[in-house]
C-alpha cells in the first residue's frame, strides 16, 4: 500500500512514524529487508533524522521515525522509485497492514 494523499499542512517539519509488524516466519528477511531501506534513507537529503527502532522485546516488530524539511520532500520522498520497490517487496512479510501517521510538531 502507497502514501495516501496529505490534508493541508503548513510547510515546516513533516514528521512519519510508521509501526511495522513483520510476520515471526519472516523476520530476519524482514528485518534485512527495513536495514537496507534504512541505509539508504540515511543518504536521501530530504529525510532528517531518520530512525529505525526495534520495540522491546519483539524482535518482529519496527517503527521507522522520519523528518521531511516540508511536506512536498515527503510527497516526493513517497514517489521516489527505491521507496515504491521497496514498500511493494516489503508487503508479503508484513504481519499487519503499513501502518504511517503523520503530522507536525506542534511544541514549535
């Protein structure tokens, strides 16, 4: 499943927190899978601060932490060829449907 469309934001930090739940029987090529990705997230410019979190104690499940200097980085960020390919090779593993809030900080 592909980002779905935005409501209007003000343009300043966009924030993604997306929670991922890999399947147990897939985990370790799940997590290859979401390190790889990571990887080059952390060379992609438009992403501030990327992070990769593991939840404690489960070893399946992830939230991906991303910065976007404005809402249009991250359209853009969504579009970009290595995110679809890497979302759609991503899905059989899952566990449970792509999970990605959005929003901005409001302590600015």
């Amino acid at each position: 499943m592909l980002a779905t469309a935005l409501p209007a934001i003000a343009e300043e930090i966009l924030h993604s927190v997306v929670n991922i739940d890999l399947m147990p029987s897939k985990q370790a090529d799940g997590t290859r899978m979401l390190t790889d990705y990571f990887q080059g997230v952390r060379k992609e410019p438009s992403v501030l601060s990327p992070t990769l979190v593991r939840q404690s104690g489960s070893l399946n499940h992830f939230i991906l932490i991303q910065a976007f200097a404005t809402r249009t980085a991250y359209d853009n960020h969504g579009e970009a060829d290595y995110v679809r390919s890497f979302r759609s090779a991503l899905d059989p593993y899952l566990g449970s449907p792509w999970d990605e809030r959005v929003g901005d900080d409001i302590t600015r």
